[in-house]
C-alpha cells in the first residue's frame, strides 16, 4: 500500500459571477507529498486553495480531506493553513497571542491551556524561530518575520497538512531563501506535507516534489523535471511570458499579463 | 466619607450606571475597533432611538424598547451584510437612515414627550433610576459573560475571518453574538452618553489604548481603565462646573486619546 491520501480533489468546478474559474480539477495529495501550484493570475490557484480549505463549495465535483467528505470534516486544524499577506493590517496582538490562537481549534475553545499546548505552541514558535520576538507587538514586525509568525500559528494546531497561498509575497530575497530551506526541512524530516501556490516557477520548480500548474483546468500534474521543458511556459501562461534568471541561475518567473487559453501539455 | 457629590441619591446611580457602561462599551468596542467597524455602534444608536420612540408612545420601558429594537436591528445588518449582495458600509447606512426615519415619524405621530426623547439623544444620566441599575447590571453581566465564552472565537475571527473559518469556527455565528452584544450595549449606553455619543465611547478609550498596549488583551485592559477614567473624571467635572454629563465624559476621552498622541509612545 502506498502512502495514505490527505487531500483528494475530484472533478472540481467552480464559476464566479463573471465566469468559469476552474473546471474539471481532479488531483491527489499523498501523506509526505510536496506539491507546488503555479498558473498565471486569473488561473484559479486560489479559488482552488480556497475550495480545499472548505472557504467556498464547488460547483461540482468532491473533496475528500483524510477519507472525509469536506463538508463534513470536523477536524479542521490538521490541516495548517498560511493566508496571503500574513495579517498585513497592524493588527494589535502580541506574537504570542497570535501564535496561541493556532493552538486554539485543537484545545478547545474553553479549555485551560494543559503542559502539552505549552509544548506545541512552544515547539512552534522555536520551528519557525520567532521565540525571540514573541513577546513584540505584530506591528512592530517585518515581512519576513510576520510570514515566520504565520507559519508558527499554523504549526501550533500540530497540523499534518501545510496549505501556503503565495508565501513569499512581501518578503525579501534573503528570508526567502531562509523560508523555502525551512519549508523543505519540514517536509523531508518531519514528513510534513505541504501544498503550495506561487507564482514564482522557478522557485517552486526547485523546491517541490510535484508541480501542478493551473490555467482554469488542470494543464499538467507530475514531477517538475518531466514538466519543464521545452515550450512549457508558453503552454501554462500563454504566448507572452519573458524567462528572466534569479541569481541562483534558476527560472524565475512567468508573465503576469499572461491568460491566454493553454492549449494541450502532456499529463504525465 | 462619601465625597459630597456622592452624598446624593441621583449621583450615586449615575456613578454605578457609568461604571458599568464605563467597563462595558470598551470591551466590544475593542472587536468593533479592531475589525474597523465601528459605525456599527453609530447605527444600532440611530435605530435605537425608534425602538425609545415606540416605547415611549406604548407606555413601556424605553430601555427594553432600545434593546429590542438594536437586537433587531443588529440581526438585519448581519443578515445583510452576510448574503454578500450589499456591502457592510450601505447595509449600515440603510439602518441608519431607516431608524432615524422611524423614529422621526413616530415623534410626530405623539407629541408630548420630545423632553424625554432629547435625554436619550445626548444621555441624562442623572435621570437614571434604580429600575435602570437593575437592567443595566443584568444585562451588562450578560455581555461579559458571553464576551468570557466567545472569546477565544472573536479574537480568531477579528485577526482574520478566512483563517478563522478555515480552522473549523464557525464565523457567521460568532458574527451575530459580537452585533448583538454590541446591541445590547449601546441600548444600554444610551442614558450615559446619549445615541450621538455612544460609538465614541464605545471607540475612542480603545484607540488610546492601541498607542499604549504592547498585546490585545491589555488593549482590552487598559481600554476598560482609560473608560472607567473617563466616565468618572468626566461626572465629577460635570456636576461640579454643571455640564452636560454624557459630552464632558466623552470630551475627557477625547483628551486623553490627544495625550496618547504625544510623541514617545508606543508607536
């Protein structure tokens, strides 16, 4: 038997009120799995994440989070989720107020806090390296740090799934990288899976295990190395993208203005 | 040794009625404040005094009748603004509007009792009746019982509603609780400081707070002190310099958020 399935997508539609934003996804995520979700903007990376995350129901089709149907899963807070933006409005809560809050779903909402929530929310807090700050105000943080102390409240609830909408955003290159390692070693040593959506190909080309590109249907699904090549960019993002080169010499990105229909990629 | 001010019967209720406004308007102000919604107070003010207006005219007590009426009222907006067809600032304003509306007509069907209506435009706490202590202490024990519960909930859905909803809790219903404590707190607000004023005091103590507190709940904490500083402060200047007691109060907290300001504070 092969690694348990967490997330299991299947035949997802979904239309806002100017259009189809997503047809037809269907896609699994195994226990482990590292999965990156690019597409250009419009594409419906984060009408799908939302989907996932039981924030809005799909038109059609089913999602199935750890064997259950989504709309009847109770056990929210095993799946970790990390907001776009990380609560940029200067919300005026301590770094360890915010952390706790993760915790808050699993213990109970009128539970006293035992020695194990200590632990975890102190566990947390060290993975993510915001003890130091914890006491500081969420105001007085920067991007960087903001992202570690969503990352730390998302990992307070002791999740078993990490769902990231467009991590890096409003961070610098430097705890870029520091994030991406860190997200990596999450993965490979406490076989945590994560699902991803960037608009950053290159790094999510470097960083996953499985890449899923999303152009309002699903264009490919499989290991980034069978997927880039050739004239892959063009296919996912239309005809007008530019390749521009990171300093690590990997591909960075792909037009934003892009939107074009994708015409066919071979599915591995 | 009471203080003279203290040794009359109407100021003694007017010091317990504000001291327990004083603890309570900050306490949801603050979620009110932090989810930048304030102008719910306002609203639930202004529909208020249709709900005064309509007790008034039926013989029944118009605090009961504010009460029921901003619980309406409260449930209607939420239910508005929810469905997502009207955004929450128009789903407010048609509220506003619409009590003011309700309440002009109701005044101009009874004529006669316009003096007690303008008592609850700007507050006569000195009017406030052990009845009303009684209502107040009730109800306002009710807010911050509810508040101790829900709290966990409105701190997650205030720091950010998806995140919330993502965890499992269930914000719609947490959305409702917060507008009507908020309800109920303005209708019982509304003999200390009078409708106009109520969302001030309900916000103004919370924003000096923000200056100050280095995590939300002693935004909370000292939000309740710098309140309490004011209805106090404020009641003894107004009963000795004979001011109108729900402006003087308000006009305090409107000075101590200026000190706030100073520079060297917090942020």
């Amino acid at each position: 038997m092969g690694p348990r399935v967490c997330i299991e997508v299947k035949g997802v539609g979904f239309g806002y009120q100017g259009g189809q934003a997503l047809s037809d996804v269907s896609f699994s995520v195994h226990e482990g799995e590292y999965l990156g979700i690019i597409g250009p903007n419009g594409g419906g990376k984060t009408t799908l994440l939302k989907i996932v995350l039981g924030l809005l129901s799909p038109d059609e089709g089913s999602v199935r989070l750890f064997g259950e149907p989504s709309e009847e899963f109770s056990q929210r807070y095993r799946i970790g989720y990390v907001p776009q933006g990380h609560g940029a409005e200067p919300f005026p809560a301590s770094v360890s107020e915010v952390v706790w809050s993760g915790r808050f779903p699993r213990m109970g909402l009128l539970a006293r806090r035992s020695p194990e929530d200590r632990e975890a929310v102190g566990r947390a807090m060290e993975a993510a390296g915001v003890h130091e700050i914890s006491r500081r105000l969420l105001g007085q943080l920067s991007g960087g740090e903001r992202q570690r102390v969503s990352i730390a409240r998302a990992l307070a609830s002791g999740p078993e799934v990490l769902i990231l909408d467009e991590p890096s955003v409003g961070v610098d290159i430097g705890a870029q990288e520091a994030f991406y390692a860190f997200l990596g070693k999450l993965n490979r040593d406490q076989g945590m899976t994560i699902l991803f959506v960037s608009h950053d190909v290159g790094v999510v080309a470097r960083e996953v295990g499985t890449l899923l590109c999303l152009n309002k249907r699903m264009v490919c699904h499989g290991r980034p190395e069978n997927i880039i090549k050739g004239d892959f960019l063009e296919t996912v993002y239309g005809s007008h993208v530019k390749n521009v080169y990171h300093r690590h010499g990997n591909l960075k990105n792909a037009g934003h203005d892009a939107g074009h229909d994708a015409g066919g990629c071979d599915a591995p | 040794m009471l203080p003279e001010f203290l040794s009359y019967g109407f100021m003694q209720r007017a010091f317990a009625a504000g001291l327990m406004i004083g603890v309570i308007a900050p306490l949801i102000g603050t979620f009110l404040v932090v989810r930048n919604y304030t102008r719910l107070a306002d609203t639930l003010a202004h529909v208020s005094l249709a709900g005064v207006a309509g007790a008034l005219m039926a013989g029944l007590d118009p605090v009961a009748g504010a009460v029921c009426v901003a619980l309406l009222a409260a449930v209607g907006v939420e239910a508005l603004r929810g469905r997502g067809n009207v955004v929450a600032d128009a789903a407010l304003a048609i509220f506003l509007w619409g009590g003011i509306a309700l309440a002009v007509v109701l005044i101009s069907l009874s004529r006669g009792f316009n003096v007690d209506l303008f008592s609850y435009l700007f507050g006569s706490i000195a009017t406030v009746g052990g009845d009303d202590l009684i209502v107040i202490a009730a109800l306002g024990a009710l807010v911050v019982l509810v508040l101790g519960v829900f709290y966990r909930q409105m701190f997650m859905v205030s720091f950010h509603e998806d995140l919330a909803l993502a965890s499992g809790i269930r914000v719609r219903l947490v959305n409702h609780v917060l507008v009507a404590l908020a309800a109920l707190t303005v209708a019982l607000s509304l003999r200390v400081v009078g409708l106009l004023l109520v969302g001030a005091l309900m916000s103004i103590p919370v924003l000096a707070a923000m200056r100050f507190a280095r995590s939300f709940r002693m935004v909370i904490a000292l939000s309740v002190c710098l309140s309490l500083a004011s209805v106090v402060s404020g009641l003894v200047l107004s009963y000795y310099l004979d001011l109108a007691s729900g402006g003087t109060i308000v006009l305090v907290s409107v000075g101590i958020f200026i000190v706030s300001l100073l520079p060297g504070r917090n942020k």
